[in-house]
C-alpha cells in the first residue's frame, strides 16, 4: 500500500507483463513550463444530519495521507438553518484542518423567518428568500463563519446557496436574485463567496454573475455541480475571459450513479475519466464528491476506501494543494487520458487507460532534467499498489499501463545527477512601462540561486490558469500580440540550468491603451422627464470593420443623476461613473449593427447629457 507522501520512494516491486499490449504510441511531451490552473484540492462532503457523521478513525482515512488514506485536502460542510445544529459540523472540521485540508461550507435554506413561500410552476409551495431579508440572510452566514472560526476551523469559503436552480426541496434563487445579493450584501461577510452551484453547470445561472462588474466583485469562487453535465459542456469560455482573479471550483458530484457499488470494477474506472476532463477540460481547481461516506462513495460505510476512491486516490495523494496543471497531450491513445501537474520538486502524471488491453507509452519531460520515477496503480485486482519505476533516462521514459486501471507517475526533478534541487529565488514585482495598444514591457528584480538563474518565463494569469506569454534571459521582457483597451495581469517565474523553477512572483495587471477612435458611435437622449427622474436611451453603434463582442460601455454622470432601471444592459453606478455591460441576447454588436438601452434614472435640478462614452476601452464619436 502506499506509504506516506513527503519524499516518495522508488519502489523495488516488479511491474507484470500484461498478455496483451498495444503498440507503442507517440510520446506525451509533458512540459512543466507551459503552465495551467492552480489546484486547490480534492475532497468531499459530510454531513452528519442526513448521513451520521464520521468517526475519528473515518476522519483520518479521509484526511490523512499515508497507507490507507485518501489524502483528501477539502472537506465540505452543511450551513444549517437553525444554529443550535452547527456544532455538529466541529469535530469533523476541526481533523480536517489538523491534516492541512480546507474547509467551504454551502447552506440548503435560510432561517426559516427569512423565507416566504410562492408558486413555481406546479410547485404551491417553493421557498425563496424574502428581499427584506437579505441583510439578514448575509450576517446569518456571516455568524456561521465566525462560529466555526471561534471552534477553531477558519473557512475557506462560504456559498450563497446550494443548487439553487434544482430546488423542489430547498430554497430556489433566480440569477437575478444571486447578482443582486452578491452586489449588494456579500461584501458583509467575512469570508470568500462560492456561487452559484448550479447543479448541472448551467450557464445561464453564471452568465450573469459574470456580466455583472459589482456581483463578481464580491464573488471569490464560482462553483458548480456536475450531474449528468456532457463532456462538451465542460469548458467555460466566458469564464476565462471574464474570471480573471477569481477561483473555479467543481463543488459536488457523484459518478457515476448512486445505485451501483462503489467498488464495481470496471465502473469505478468511469470516475478517473470525469476526473480527468474536470481537471484537463474544464480547468477545475478543485473537485468534491458528495458523501465522503457511502456504498458509492470514496469511503464505505465500513470505512475502508472504495475503488471508486482509490481511483480519486491517484489525483488526491499525489496533485496536493498549490501544485500546477501543466501541458500535457491529454488524450494520446484512444481510450487513454493523460493529465500532469507539478509542484514540490515532482512532476505527477496521472494515466487512466480504459482499453481491455495494456498500452505501451513514453512520456518525455521538457525543459526539466528528471531523476526517478515511482509509480501506484489500481485495477481489477490491485488497490494503489506500488510498483518499480520505470527507469528514466535523458529525461524520458517508457511505460506500460495495465488494462483497464489507472496510474500515477511520480517523477522527481532536478539536475541529471540530482545535485542540484534548490529552486531559485522568487523574482520581484514586475512593472510596466512602453504600454502600446498591442504590448507592453515587463521589468523585475533579478532572482538569486545557488548555482544561478539562466532565465525567466512570463505568464499571463486569469483566474486560476496561466498562459506562457514570453520568457528572457534577463529581467525584462517584451509581451506582444495584444488587444487594444484590454487588461491583463502578468507575473514571472525563475528558472535555473538543473530545470528548478521559483515561486511564482507577485502579479502586475496593466491596460493597454485604446485602440484608434471611430470604431463605434453612440447616441443619448433624454426620452423623457418629470419632477425628479428621467427616461434616457443609449444607442451603439458598431463603425469598426469587426463584430464587438462581450462589450463594456462607460461613461460619467456630472450632476448626481442616479440609474435606477435598465433594460438591454446590465449597470453598476460608482458615484457618477457608469459602466454597462450586455444581456444574453446583444451580447454581439455585428458590423454596421447597433443595441438599443433604455433605462430610469434620478435626477436633480438639472440633467446634462454626459459628454464621452468609451466602449472596450476605445473612445466612441457622439451621435
């Protein structure tokens, strides 16, 4: 069985020829410099209300990581609507954290005095959260973090709701209703906020929180649940366009069914494949299973793991917290799934191979010099078993995976001879200067090493996943290929001549300028007016020779006038600073096309028109 992770061994057990193995196909080049999301950790949920809480020697198997363990790094827990039940979240929490794991917490319904009741379809009798509740409902979530903070479990994260779009028999919330308690009072508590998680991935649940500059400035985490979510439904474009600084996190699921086994083998190999696309296709950071406990969880009610939960095991053990997703072909072979990450001097690749037969593959590690090789495995008959090597060389290596199993690839990196294993120092806060439309200049305090740096690589970093965007033999480098008018945060890595690789340094976010004038025109008039308000309508136009997508119209107000209605765009007031972005359906201001947006506002004495509007960064002509 495995041992504990802290320097991993390179077993002497000898790996078995398998009857049947697939021809050899090319090699997976896993690059350690071409780097993706950070991970925050694998874990699940308990709850002692509707499952019976688990024991102390339960806990450890959940939360430890030596022989045995499922090394799980995030527990989730219930935020129960009558306080006098939150104790019984404690004991549990409190191991947690003794093992290093972090704790979120999702509520299913407010206080009761909160909610009100209305029909929903044929359902008489839905719960919502009354909106004069909504100060209130923030400081009851606010009270259960500072209660288990006093216990001694410092949350990570709260969420505003569980399922709120699947909720026959909890508390429903429309996405309207999210965006507005994230605008208005999330910023009351004291904790980062998960939202929404939706129970299927549903994009029309996150949209608006994304589209919507003063909700995602109070969302942390955007959170999601899984069930019976395609493959294809996966990735989340407008996230990586939009999430920049925010976490992305897969916050419950079982898989494949609640009614099987969870050792049905190969079934249970099933869950190494929908790990691999959350990891590889969605770019999760962290994924949690719902019961920790159960006959198709990770952990039986006999409290041994499953094989369900050997299979999390072989990311959970091995990818810990901080480590990096890094570039690797995903899918080499049919029917084989690849994933690598990286962190704590290892490169960990993770195989999972659902053909009947063995699969022969080489795996060569680029830009980094690499020393051993352990690997675990789980099939039919083996439950992370450790087995020898393969042997290394020349920074490749060669290996056989069984039918129908998955295997964990512990690489250690270094210099060649494995001298040299002191990362270099982390390098300064870089700073910008020569900011042009389409670039910008990167300069930083050189890193120290005890041999030295011989270069330094330059991510761009949004949300949790970072992009290569250049790298120098100095300390400084240019970035090109940018878009006018747009924003991007940059930081800077370290590397040595043995492969080490520092600390990431601090990040710089820095605008390009605008790009030229005439791209767009907008119109404004005043529709009409009475004592104290006005009607007013925005009219865009698209002058560019390209479709303007995910548009940002700003503009200022000088005389105190206040939005207190829009339709066609979705406003956030800063004093008299406005920014509009748009709904679903002009979300795409085709060439010559325009969108039309009305809205209500408050005026005082007098109601001048504003006098700039700037659309994506670029100034508009006045209609």
């Amino acid at each position: 069985m495995l041992t504990a992770i802290g320097a991993v061994p390179v077993l002497a057990v000898a790996m078995p020829s398998p009857s049947a193995t697939a021809a050899a196909a090319a090699a997976v080049v896993v690059d350690p410099s071409v780097r993706r999301q950070t991970i925050r950790g694998f874990g699940g949920m308990n709850h002692p209300a509707w499952a019976g809480d688990l024991t102390a020697a339960q806990r450890d198997t959940a939360f430890g990581n030596g022989t045995g363990q499922l090394g799980f790094s995030i527990l989730r827990i219930h935020v129960d609507e009558n306080r006098a039940n939150w104790s019984a979240e404690v004991a549990t929490a409190q191991r947690a954290i003794a093992h290093g794991a972090i704790v979120f917490a999702s509520p299913w319904n407010p206080p009761a005095g909160m909610v009100e009741t209305f029909t929903r379809g044929s359902q008489t009798n839905a719960k919502r959260l009354r909106r004069d509740s909504y100060a209130a409902y923030a400081q009851h979530l606010n009270d259960f973090t500072q209660f288990m903070k006093n216990n001694g479990v410092d949350l990570y994260a709260i969420s505003i709701q569980n399922e709120p779009d699947y909720a026959h028999d909890w508390t429903w919330w429309t996405a309207g209703e999210i965006v507005t308690f994230l605008r208005n009072n999330a910023g009351s508590i004291s904790t980062r906020i998960i939202a929404p998680e939706s129970f299927q991935y549903v994009k029309s649940m996150s949209d608006p929180l994304l589209n919507d500059a003063g909700a995602l400035a109070n969302l942390d985490i955007l959170g999601a649940h899984l069930y019976g979510t395609p493959f294809s439904n996966f990735p989340y474009p407008l996230f990586k366009q939009k999430g920049q600084g925010k976490e992305l996190w897969m916050t419950e699921v079982y898989y494949p069914n609640s009614t099987d086994s969870a050792d049905l083998w190969p079934a249970a190999l099933g869950v190494g494949e929908h790990m691999h696309r959350a990891m590889v296709d969605a770019e999760f950071q962290a994924y949690v299973w719902w019961y920790i406990r159960r006959s198709y969880g990770p952990m039986r009610e006999d409290g041994k793991i499953s094989k369900r939960g050997a299979v999390m095991a072989h990311f959970s053990k091995f990818v810990r917290p901080g480590y990096v997703r890094i570039d690797a072909a995903s899918n080499p072979q049919t029917n084989v799934y690849v994933s690598a990450y990286t962190g704590n001097s290892t490169v960990v690749i993770v195989v999972v191979n659902k053909n009947s037969a063995a699969v022969s593959q080489q795996f060569v590690l680029a830009n980094t010099a690499s020393a051993a090789v352990s690997s675990w495995v789980t099939d039919a008959s083996r439950t992370l078993t450790p087995l020898s090597g393969p042997g290394v060389s020349n920074g490749s290596f060669t290996a056989t995976v069984p039918a129908q199993s998955v295997t964990t690839f512990v690489v250690t990196v270094g210099s060649s001879n494995g001298t040299d294993t002191q990362a270099p120092g982390t390098p300064g806060l870089p700073t910008a200067a020569g900011v042009t439309s389409t670039s910008v200049t990167l300069s930083w305090t050189a890193s120290t090493d005890n041999v030295g740096v011989i270069g330094y690589d330059v991510v761009r970093v949004s949300g949790g996943t970072e992009t290569p965007a250049g790298s120098s033999a100095t300390a400084q480098a240019t970035v090109t290929g940018l878009t006018a008018g747009t924003a991007y945060t940059f930081a800077v890595y370290a590397r040595d001549a043995a492969g080490n690789r520092s600390a990431r340094s601090s990040t710089v976010t820095v605008t390009t300028t605008a790009g030229p004038t005439g791209g767009c025109g907008v119109g404004y008039q005043v529709v009409g007016s009475w004592s104290g308000g006005f009607q007013g309508e925005l009219v865009i136009h698209n002058t560019g020779s390209a479709a303007l997508n995910d548009w940002t119209l700003s503009f200022s107000f000088t005389a105190g006038q206040t939005i207190t209605q829009m339709w066609g765009g979705t406003p956030t007031q800063k004093g008299g600073a406005v920014n509009v972005v748009p709904v679903d359906y002009n979300r795409s201001i085709p060439v010559g096309g325009s969108v039309t947006i009305g809205f209500i506002a408050g005026q005082g004495s007098t109601n001048p028109a504003p006098t700039t509007f700037v659309l994506n960064g670029g100034t508009c002509a006045n209609e």
